[in-house]
C-alpha cells in the first residue's frame, strides 16, 4: 500500500498532455450539464473514458513502476495459496472455469495457473475480462512465456453469456467502481459535485434525491453521526453482484479487496470517508489532480457487498481478513519447504508484508459468495461473516 506523503512527483510532458486531453473531456461534459456534475460521474470519467480513463489507457499502474502494488505483485505465495483454494473449489463444484476480472500486469493469472499446474487442477478455461487493451497485451505477453498455460487463458470484453462452474475472482475490483459521495451538514444531506473554475476542477454542492437522502439519514441515525459528515456510497454494487451472480452456475465469486463491514465503514469517527488516491506509490486525496494519470478509489462496504449478494441468491460462504485467509489457506508451509536460510529469509519476508496488520493482512479482506458450494479452507482459520450484520 502506498504512504501519505504530499511530495508527489510531476508527471512528464507526454502524462500531462494526457491528462489535459481527459480534463478537456470531463470539462466539456460539465459545461454541458450546466455547470456540475455529480462526483460518482466524474470519477465514471476519471478511471473509464474510453481511451482517456486511469484504467482505459497505457500509463504504468502496477509494481515497482506503476502507482501501487497489489497482492500478487508483493509474492507469488498470494498465487499459491489462492491456487489452493481455487483446485478445491473446481473439484466441489465439477468446475472447468476460471474468470478473473481485470488481470493487471498479469502476474496473479500466471502464478496461479502455474499452482493449478502443480496441483494437477488446470481449468478448461481461464477466462480474463479486461477492459484495457494495453494492459491485455502486457498479460498476454507475460503469458506467453508459459505457452502451455497460455493456451488455456482468453482475452473477453465482456461477460459470458452461458453460466459458468468455478470461480469468479476479482482481485482489488470493487474498490474501482464509482461512488457518490455526500456531506451531512447539519440535518441537511448534501451530494457531493465536480464543477470547473479557473485553477481546475472542485468541489460542488449539488441537491440530494430522496433515495440519497433517505440513505443517509437512515445511516446517520443508526450510527450517531455529528455534522458534518462525509462519506460515500456504491451505487453500482448492488447491479454489479447481480450480473456476475447471473453468470454463476456452480461456484464462488471469491472477492478480495480493502474495505470493512458496515458498522465500522460509517462509525462516528470515520466522518471524512474513505475516498482515496494513489500516485507513484504515493497516497493523496485529491481526486483533481492530475485525472488520468491517479487512481481514484474507495474502501469497500462488504456488508452491501454481502447483501447484495443475498438478494442475488447467493451464500455468504467465508468473509475474513488477507491475514486469516493465507494462514487457513497453507502459506506458512512455504517456510517448511524452503531449500536454506536464505530463502526461507526471503519467504518469512514476504508473509510478513502479506499478513502484519501493518502491511497488507489487516486492511484487505476476503469473501466468498456461493451457489451450491462449500467454503474453500482459506476461510476456516478465522470466518467473520457474523461482523457483517448492518
């Protein structure tokens, strides 16, 4: 994960003039709804515009280069013990399918293919939906040196239209999807706007619909909130879940991202929400600077995420930290079958940083959605689907 830190280095002349391009769009579209625009469409511009958006063009995202690092990218033992879990699910299931929802640099597809590999496990498919065609041609090269496996994975651009038996894995997804945000100011609720002026862009208040305020006040209630209060909602989730559960026959959408259960999401204290930035390893909070070349995000509500899952018709097999997954799913082996000291150095490392509260193993959460299938054993170490309750 990135760190604070508002030294952030300028971009060069080719990310600026990309940026400005993606800032002419996104003023034009504010021009043209008299004067404001709603936040959650800005941030819709800001990653997806097609050709212009974060996740849309060819700027580095990923590893020691990019502007943050993932699970995958920190070890391939993240690769192992999902590998792990994912054979365990296709046996249960009759399963021969693997989607994986934006692939990234591809490293997560290669080392767990190669886990499946060694398990014995290799799915029919693997299916890899990725809307960035300069980021599938980066996966599709890194595939290619594994020709074996490369042969089983296939580049999508949209959902499949049969069901599916295995598993969906979205890996850092649900953080991307769009948000409103909103202020409660005294008994009023605000929503959140993006308007132009002369520096750039900026804040905007905008009235809330009654759905917003409806939401929020019913929040604002249940968790004793003190104006004013800002924080932020998905509207998009509830919709999302419901696709992918759409194209689930038997299986798992094993989900994996940073976020908490809802009681902690909107407590009294968190009153400045979780809308964050990433840059060059560097976190900021200012969703303004520089649009296409920063990362826009927003910690995950997994109680909405497990309702909607519910009303989707699935179980809520496994909820848990990255920590208690990756001890339930067998990292610690990786120790046990180190060749020397040295490597076994190397590995203690690396689940240290997948695993302390301090790294990555306390923020970042696993879920499991189900249709008619078990839990993996991932989540048998330490289950926390009760915290999910609203």
């Amino acid at each position: 994960m990135p760190e604070r830190n508002p030294d952030l280095p300028a971009p060069d002349a080719d990310g600026r003039a990309h940026s400005e391009r993606l800032r002419d769009h996104i003023r034009a579209l504010i021009e043209n709804a008299g004067g404001a625009i709603p936040f959650v469409e800005y941030m819709q511009q800001a990653l997806y515009a097609p050709g212009l958006g974060y996740y849309r063009a060819g700027n580095e995202k990923f590893g020691a280069a990019g502007d943050f690092v993932t699970a995958p990218e920190v070890s391939p033992l993240f690769s192992h013990v999902l590998g792990n879990q994912i054979a365990e699910t296709l046996t249960a299931a009759a399963g021969d399918t693997v989607l994986e929802l934006g692939a990234g640099s591809g490293r997560l597809a290669l080392n767990l293919l190669r886990r499946l590999r060694e398990l014995d496990s290799l799915p029919k498919r693997y299916l890899v939906l990725e809307l960035s065609g300069e980021l599938a041609a980066r996966q599709r090269a890194l595939l290619t040196t594994e020709p074996e496996l490369a042969a089983r994975v296939e580049w999508i651009e949209r959902l499949p239209e049969s069901p599916i038996n295995g598993v969906v894995l979205a890996n850092e997804v649900a953080d991307a999807l769009p948000v409103e945000c909103f202020v409660l100011a005294d008994s009023d609720v605000v929503r959140r706007g993006v308007t132009w002026r002369e520096n750039g862009f900026a804040w905007s208040d905008l009235p809330a619909e009654a759905p917003m305020q409806a939401l929020v006040k019913d929040l604002a209630t249940r968790y004793q909130w003190t104006p004013p209060y800002f924080s932020e909602y998905c509207p998009s989730l509830g919709g999302w879940i419901e696709t992918l559960a759409g194209l689930l026959g038997r299986g798992l959408l094993l989900m994996f991202d940073y976020g908490l259960p809802e009681h902690e999401y909107y407590h009294p204290d968190r009153a400045m929400g979780t809308l964050m930035c990433h840059y060059r390893h560097r976190a900021h909070d200012n969703p303004f600077l520089w649009p296409g070349l920063t990362d826009i995000t927003a910690w995950v509500d997994f109680t909405a995420l497990a309702a909607a899952g519910r009303s989707a018709g699935l179980e809520i097999a496994g909820y848990t930290t990255q920590a208690h997954f990756l001890l339930g799913g067998g990292i610690g082996d990786a120790l046990e079958q180190a060749r020397d000291e040295r490597e076994q150095l190397r590995i203690a490392g690396e689940i240290k940083r997948l695993t302390l509260p301090s790294e990555m193993g306390e923020a970042f959460k696993a879920i499991a959605l189900a249709r008619d299938c078990p839990p993996p054993s991932g989540f048998a170490f330490r289950n926390m689907a009760g915290r999910l309750a609203p």
